[in-house]
C-alpha cells in the first residue's frame, strides 16, 4: 500500500568509496524505471533510466541494475564525491504511458 | 537543460487565505503535475493534466484545485489555506512520447507555511 508518513533511510559513505542504493518496486507490469536525485531546496533532477527490457545501464559514475524477478532496482554511484549528497528516488511507470510512481527515497550522506 | 519555473518560491500566508502556486514551462510539455512533499518524505502526486482543458486527481487526496488553460500554465490554487496545508509542491511536466518514456523535468518548488 502507500506508504503516507515513511522517513526515509539513510546511507552514509565515505568519500571516494562507492555507494548502492536499492528500491523495491511494486507492480511487475512497470516498463519504465528512472532514479532522481534531490538536493536540499531543490526539486529533483533527472540521473538514469532504464527501460524493462534491459538488465543494466551505465551513465557517468553511475549504473543502474534491474532484477524484475524480484522487482528490485537498484543505483549505483562510483567514486562517491561530496556533491553527490543528497535524496535519491526512484519511480517506476506503472501504466503505460500515464504516470511515474516514485519510491520512498534514501538520502545519500558522503562523509569527506 | 529543462525550463520549468515556479513561484513563488516560499510563501508564508494566513489561515483562510486564497492562495494561487504558479507554474510555467517552456519546452512545449503536454503534461504536467503536482507534486506534495514534506521535508524528508516521499513525493505524492496530487493532480496532473495530459494537456490544456485536462486536469486529473492524483494518488493523494488533496483541497487543492488545478486548471489548464495554457498549455504552458498550470496553476494550483487553495480556496482557504489551513496549517495542514503546510508542505513543498513540486510543478513537473514531460513529453507525451510514443513510447512509455515518462522522464519527468521538474521546478525548484514552493515552500508553502500557513500559520
């Protein structure tokens, strides 16, 4: 069901190490999946996708990784760096060609 | 580089007050939405449009209106502010595309309070 009221988790890094961040998706019929970062104050901006076809799909510093038989994605991010701190979520498209359903979101803290 | 504008920024307002969030983009976007978000939580969809005169309830419940009349302009409007109302919103808009690609452009946001 919604999850109205969840605090987000936490993950803290070190500087330079990498970091994995993991979402559980609900709804097998999701073709379309695409994480977002949010920094504080700012409306969330556009990292990855990957469409359902795909297994795995690698940007700049960061892949991400689908596993639909346990619908599970997962983000990611190589050489973390202190700019990279931040929310990060992802969203799932649930109905074909209507809207993105996003996650409950992990906040990133990278410690220098 | 998306251009989707919000204002104002933050907002600080009376209880019992009208009050109006805009947001415009300029990339020829057929769909918009609104988004609800409290600090450290979860975005919530509470209305979106497929183009002008389209406006939809999203996935939470909310006493805001919305209109379309432009497809550039999609405006969120609350009647009569209450505390419970106190919360950022989110404008984001995306290409109607043949394909379920459903990447999403957002704003930076209004901070609403409502003392």
């Amino acid at each position: 069901g919604e999850s109205v009221g969840l605090h987000l988790p936490t993950l803290s890094v070190q500087e330079g190490d990498n970091s994995i961040i993991n979402c559980a998706y609900s709804n097998s019929a999701s073709d379309y999946f695409i994480w977002y970062k949010q920094e504080s104050g700012k409306g969330p901006q556009f990292i990855i996708d990957i469409r359902s076809n795909m297994d795995k799909r690698q940007g700049q510093r960061v892949t991400v990784l689908l596993n639909k038989t346990v619908k599970h994605l997962s983000l990611q991010i190589a050489a973390t760096q202190p700019g990279d701190s931040a929310v990060y979520f992802c969203a799932e498209n649930i109905e074909y060609g209507n809207k993105l359903v996003f996650g409950a979101g992990t906040i990133l803290r990278v410690k220098s | 580089e998306a251009d989707i504008y919000q204002t104002p920024r933050y907002l600080v307002i009376g209880t019992g007050k009208k009050i109006t969030l805009e947001c415009s983009q300029t990339m020829g976007h057929d769909k918009m939405y609104w988004y609800q978000q409290d600090p450290g939580m979860e975005l919530h969809l509470i209305h979106y449009s497929y183009g002008v005169n389209s406006t939809e309830k999203g996935d939470l419940s909310s006493e805001s209106t919305v209109s379309r009349i432009r497809t550039e302009h999609f405006p969120l409007t609350l009647e009569s502010a209450r505390p419970s109302h106190t919360s950022q919103y989110l404008c984001a808009s995306s290409s109607l595309g043949g394909t379920a690609n459903e990447k999403l452009f957002f704003g930076s946001g209004t901070q609403l309070s409502v003392l």
